[in-house]
C-alpha cells in the first residue's frame, strides 16, 4: 500500500507570512499555478481514493486535479487557535519564550487555546492509522493536506515531532510518499518532490536561504542491481537501461556545482555524465558497504550460506559485519559522514555527491541521528534518484529524498 500526501498551493498568508491554522484565505495567483502543475503532474498516476482537508486552500488546489475528491476534516492543518491571522514574524518577538519551549520539545498548545503539540500527532496518527485500516496491498490513496500535517508525519516516522522534525518545511504543492509495510508502519519513499514547479514557482523558506545544499545521486542501474546480486565493493559497470537512466538525468539535471564520487566504476560512470565537465573528485570512501564474503551473492544464496547472521542481522537488527567479514553499517555511515565532511569544507557554495542505495541511506540517517535499528523507516534510493541535504547552521535538513522526474517513463 502507497499513501501520498499532497500540500496545497501557496496562499496570500504563506506570502505574507501570516498563521493560517483551520483559517486563512485561498490561492493566490502563484499557488493556482502551482496547483495545476500538481494536477499536470499527477494526470498519469491511478489513485485508489483522494481525500482533501476541508480548508479552502486545499480545496482550491484539489479543483485542478480533475479527479473526484473525498473531503475530510482529519487531514486539516494543526489548530493555531487565537494566532490565526497573526504574523509569524510578530508572534516569534512576543512569544518566544512559547518557540523555546517548543524547541525543547515541550507540549505547548499553540497559540493559548489552539491544539497541543500531542493532540496534533495523535490525530495525525488517528487519520493515518484508519486510512490504512480501509486499504488494501496494492491501493495508492492520495491525501491533499497541509505543510504542518505532512512535516508533523514525517517527524513521527523518525522518531520526532513536529516542528523540530529532521526534515525542511514542505514546499507548496509537493508531494511525498510512504509505502505501507505488513505491520502497518510507514517506511518514506519520495519527500518534498516538487520538481514539477519551476525555480519561479519555488517558494524558499528566509531561515533556509543561505544554506548549502548537499544533493546525492545514486549511480545509474548496474548488471549486478539487474540480476539482484550483493555488489558493494565490487562492481560489474552499468546495465544497459543504466545507461539509459544516466542520460535521462543528464538531460534533466545541468549541475553546476562540484562533484565527487566513488570510485566504484558504476558510480564514476555516472558521475562523469552529470559533472559536464566540471570538478570531478573521487573518493573511496564514498562507496557502497563492504559485504565481505557475501560480495556477489544474491539474496537467497546468502541466506542459504549464513542464515542464522542474516537473520540476526536482518530481523533482529543486530549491527553486525556483513557476511561476517564485512562492513557494519554504523561503520559504513561513519565512513560516508567523514568522506562527504572532507568535500563539503574544502569547496564553497552547493556541492554533489555521486555514491549508492545503502551509502546514502546511511549518511541520511546518521545526520538525522539515527542507526541500524532505524533503516526500515527510509528507502533505498532508486537508482539515478536523488536526496538533497541542506547544511544549516542548525545542522543538517533532509529537504528531499527519492526524487526521480527523469525517470518518469522509465518502468
């Protein structure tokens, strides 16, 4: 089962930096457009059920889907209560002493008499809970909600809540997407995808303005991704269609930033076609996890050979070297961390890194403070799909994650 939520398109309050809560006005001319690029971008995908909040904002944006749409007050934004209407700017100088407490993860009810940081997740996981309660495998609902209900999700699904969620606030209009496990938790495929918008129709957040991005690219599909063989430190070069993936993105993607990539020839190849020419630096340790003895093996081969470590490692969640003489994944993350350190200081400005699935899930998760233990809740990157990091003087933000739109015809 999939599950994507939508936010609605920008309104004058998001402009004017206005709290909306359960009121606030409509589109504005910007939001309108974004909303039909939504719809344009949504036209070839088949929902089982769409589901809007009851808000004018998101029903505005839900009449350029050209769909029928369920409406329901559950995917409504977190209660603001009396600072609805209120400037942002102006609530943040005379109640700071309310954002404090919120920072330190207190259960402050918004604005006096709005919602509590508590009944807000619990009725996101009420909504979200019974949503899946009515599907089935297989359905993929689309919900059109709010930047605050969808943040607030996604912090729950890595161990947080809402605002201080690991994650940069949602942009108008995008979208993100959980694939639904047999136990009912949320595992995030695609955050904030809003490559539909145009870099006009972008809204950036102030605080997020000067920060660098960190943009990831896994490499393009390898003959061994192909077969289903463990490749980490060995590699046996691009499939054909990675080929093909490598030059969709390169269409797509003009990146005027510095590059640096494994070594791996999978990696490199598909480094060198997105680099254009520009800084290309190479880093072993930017490579995929050692899987020792287990290099070259497929799932059920390794399974047959080591099953009392794979189960230990694999269901049990044990942190433990892959294939026995392998690499540990608190190693890998450790390695990637140290690697992606040493390029980000020695270059200004927004840096990319070309590596793989596990690599990258690793640096994700460790910069979100997060192990092992936790790798069910992300996905692995498809291959050529992309995840950007914003490095802030907070600390690291994971703005998007399993973006593909080059991919769009590639089955």
């Amino acid at each position: 089962m999939r599950l994507t939520f939508a936010r609605h398109g920008q309104t004058p309050d998001n402009a004017e930096k206005i709290w909306q809560g359960w009121d606030g006005r409509g589109l504005n001319e910007r939001g309108v457009r974004q909303s039909k690029l939504l719809g344009q971008s949504l036209a070839a995908s088949s929902f089982t059920r769409v589901l809007a909040s009851d808000v004018e904002r998101v029903l505005e944006t839900a009449a350029h889907l050209g769909t029928a749409v369920e409406v329901d007050r559950r995917w409504r934004e977190i209660d603001v209560g009396s600072w609805a209407g209120r400037s942002i700017p102006e609530t943040w100088v005379a109640h700071r002493d309310v954002f404090d407490a919120m920072r330190r993860g207190e259960d402050i009810r918004i604005g006096g008499d709005g919602e509590t940081i508590s009944e807000f997740h619990s009725r996101i996981t009420a909504a979200v809970d019974s949503l899946i309660d009515e599907h089935d495998e297989g359905d993929h609902v689309l919900v059109l909600s709010h930047g605050g209900f969808i943040g607030g999700l996604v912090a729950s699904v890595f161990g947080s809540r809402w605002p201080m969620g690991p994650t940069a606030p949602i942009h108008n209009s995008a979208t993100t997407t959980f694939e639904v496990g047999s136990d009912g938790r949320l595992r995030l495929d695609v955050l904030n995808d809003h490559t539909h918008l145009t870099a006009d129709e972008t809204d950036v957040v102030d605080w997020l303005r000067d920060a660098r991005a960190l943009t990831f690219v896994r490499h393009g599909e390898s003959l061994g991704n192909r077969i289903g063989t463990w490749e980490g430190h060995s590699c046996s070069g691009l499939s054909p269609d990675g080929i093909q993936q490598v030059g969709r993105l390169e269409r797509w993607w003009s990146v005027a930033a510095p590059v640096a990539s494994s070594d791996t020839p999978r990696a490199l190849e598909t480094a060198r076609r997105i680099a254009n020419g520009g800084v290309l630096e190479t880093d072993r340790d930017l490579r995929e996890i050692h899987a020792g003895s287990w290099e070259g093996l497929t799932w059920g081969e390794l399974e047959d050979r080591a099953p009392e470590l794979a189960e230990r490692i694999y269901r049990r969640r044990e942190d433990l070297p892959r294939g026995g003489d392998g690499e540990t994944w608190a190693g890998l993350a450790q390695r990637v961390a140290a690697a992606v350190g040493r390029f980000v200081d020695s270059h200004d400005g927004d840096v990319a890194v070309v590596s793989h699935g596990s690599a990258i899930k690793a640096y994700v998760l460790d910069a979100m403070g997060l192990g092992w233990a936790e790798q069910p809740r992300l996905s692995i990157l498809p291959n050529t799909g992309m995840a950007t990091v914003l490095l802030t003087e907070q600390g690291p933000r994971l703005r998007s994650y399993g973006v593909t739109p080059h991919l769009t015809s590639v089955s």
